[in-house]
C-alpha cells in the first residue's frame, strides 16, 4: 500500500490471494487457465472450479441418496436455510441400520481425478506454475447429515457418511501424488450450529452433539488426521452463501477464533491454513479483535475473506487496515466461492484480488 495513503497503526504483511473453490466458468479446463493468467504466482493452490454437478455445493448428494436402500424421504417438503436445503429431508427406515446403509460412488474422487489429469496436463504445458498446488474441497460429513436427514437420524448417519466420504478421500490420495495435493474441508453447517440461537428462523438447524464447540472441534481434528502430512489440510471456515447472504451475520470473528484455536491445539498435524469471512460492512478492528488471542503457528497460513466486488480494492484496504490490529500476517479471499454468481463477474474478481495483494 502506498505509505502516503497508509492508515496509521500496524501494518499488515498481506501474503497472497487464497480461492474457495468454486468458479463460474465451464469446465476444469477453463477455470485452470483462467485463473492461472489471471493471478499466477499470487495463489499457493488451485482449485477445479467445483464444475459440473458441484456447481451447488453438495446438493448433487441427494441424487447419490435417492439411489439407496434403506433410505427415503419424508413425504411432506420442509425447507431449511433458505432454498439451499429445500426438498424433502431423508430418513433411515424402520429395522434398517447405519451401519449397513451401502453408498454409492458419491461423486468426489471421480471428479478430482479427473481434475487433476487436466491440472498435470496444463501444467505440462507452462499453463500453471510449477508448484501451485491441486485443490480438492471436500464437505464435512456434518454439513450432509444436518442438511439433508431428519433429526433423530443426523447422529448416525454423520458416522456412515464420514466412513463412505473418507473412502473417497483414500482414493483421491492413492490417485493425485502428494506433494501436487491439497484437501480444504469445507466448515460451513457447523458455525450454524454454533450460532443457533442466533438464527431467527423456525427451521434453525439444532445440534445433535452436546458441547457444541468441543464436538466441532474434535470434528475438525479428525478430519485432519485422516489426511496424510506430506498433504496439505486446510479449512474454508463459513457462514454460508445463498444467494450472496449469510445464514447470519456473525457478530464478530469470536467463533471462528474459538474453531481455529481449538482445531490447532487438537490436531495431531500441521494445520496448512485456514480461511475466515469477512462481512462487507466491518471495517472495525472489533470484528477482528478476537483473533488476537489465538496463536498461529509460523507454519499455518491464515486467509481472510474481506474481498468484495461491491467496493473493490478500496474496501479492501479498510479491511486489511482494521484486521491488522489483531493480526499482521495473512492472505486475502473473497467470503465464499464464487461459482453462482454471474459469469461475467468472474475474471474482474480474479483481477481484484490481484491488485489488492498487489497495493500492500
């Protein structure tokens, strides 16, 4: 940032642009090439786009349930947050177990290998920088069983989910080499369980765990572990996105502080990074305040959401400013992936991340 333009107080070692996951562009292809030219060595890793049916995050596993013995659907039609979880909720049918239900292909590890051919392939070909990492996102098996099964059977299904999901995690590490690899979870239901009682609607998502924050912490601890360490891991922290909207608007980074910190001191690994919204409107070092208690290891990148094409670079820069009273060192994203906003935004937000990690 130009020193004459500089806000006083500590100034931020800005280290980067992170993306989410989701683009809006057609293919893996597409999404490879554009991002690479637009940011090239600005990003440690890259992600596919989440193409195809990805394009609305998980909901393309209800098709994988709809194929399932032992599971139906209720026959009145809910809806949850919003339209993101519309539809009729699934349960476990009378005398049938979780732990027999049989899962099909539920989608993940097809589409990372296939990415990752066509990552390797551009890469080959000068098309993205030698060592950027291959970017898989993956739900958390929270996010399934809260979004899309009744209450009574969230607690069990959770596990047989996580079981069939980390097969799909096996496959994609026996398929894409290591040291091309990162996983990012992708934490999003969790922090509408935390938030609970702050979400103003009757058809708030209550959680099925006692000691919400312990339970989501041992969640993440988990999750990390089953990813070997010479893989990146790290964590798209969310308050979701519909329709551009939080489900709320977190009154300040204190529960996203509370999960980075518990999740560093329970891994048993290195934490790669971890990515945190950041709302449009807070500007305020208070919103950022309580990240200044957690300890970040030199080895543990941190990203923060605080990209908004609404005010370009100079919203940015507010942003930045205020979050550096709590934290020097970080990387910048927008809030959520960008894959359901219009196309033509694509390529203008990509250029916007560049000239914000280009001001500092």
């Amino acid at each position: 940032m130009n020193s004459a333009t500089s806000p006083a107080g500590p100034q931020p070692d800005v280290q980067g642009a992170h993306l989410l996951g989701s683009v809006n562009l057609p293919n893996a292809d597409a999404v490879f090439r554009t991002v690479a030219a637009h940011l090239g060595d600005r990003m440690r890793r890259l992600p596919d786009g989440e193409v195809g049916e990805r394009f609305y995050w998980i909901q393309f596993q209800k098709s994988r349930f709809d194929t399932m013995a032992g599971l139906s659907r209720v026959p009145t039609e809910p809806f949850y947050i919003r339209e993101i979880f519309d539809g009729r909720p699934f349960f476990i049918e009378d005398g049938v177990s979780a732990d027999d239900l049989v899962f099909p292909d539920i989608g993940y590890a097809d589409a990372a290998l296939e990415s990752y051919a066509t990552f390797s392939r551009l890469r080959d070909e000068g098309a993205i920088p030698q060592g950027v990492r291959f970017q898989v996102s993956l739900p958390t098996p929270a996010a399934i069983a809260g979004s899309f099964f009744v209450a009574e059977n969230r607690a069990a299904f959770e596990v047989a989910y996580e079981r069939a999901l980390f097969g799909e995690l096996e496959r994609i590490l026996a398929g894409v080499p290591h040291a091309d690899l990162a996983i990012q979870w992708d934490t999003a239901l969790e922090f509408a369980l935390l938030e609970s009682a702050n979400i103003r609607s009757a058809h708030a998502i209550s959680p099925w765990f006692d000691d919400v924050l312990g339970g989501v912490t041992d969640r993440v601890a988990r999750q990390a572990a089953a990813v070997p360490e010479d893989v990146e891991v790290g964590y798209h922290l969310c308050y979701g996105d519909v329709e551009e909207s939080h489900f709320v608007q977190p009154t300040d980074a204190g529960h996203l502080a509370d999960v980075i910190a518990g999740a560093l001191e329970k891994s048993t690994r290195p934490i790669t990074f971890f990515h945190l919204p950041v709302p449009i409107e807070r500007d305020d070092a208070e919103f950022f305040a309580p990240l200044a208690g957690v300890s970040i290891p030199d080895d543990t990148e941190l990203y923060l959401g605080l990209v908004h094409h609404e005010d370009g670079v100079e919203g940015a820069e507010r942003r930045i400013a205020a979050a550096a009273a709590a934290v020097r060192r970080f990387g910048v994203a927008t809030e959520c992936g960008f894959g359901r906003g219009p196309s033509e935004r694509t390529a203008g937000l990509l250029d916007l991340h560049a000239a914000v990690t280009s001001a500092w």
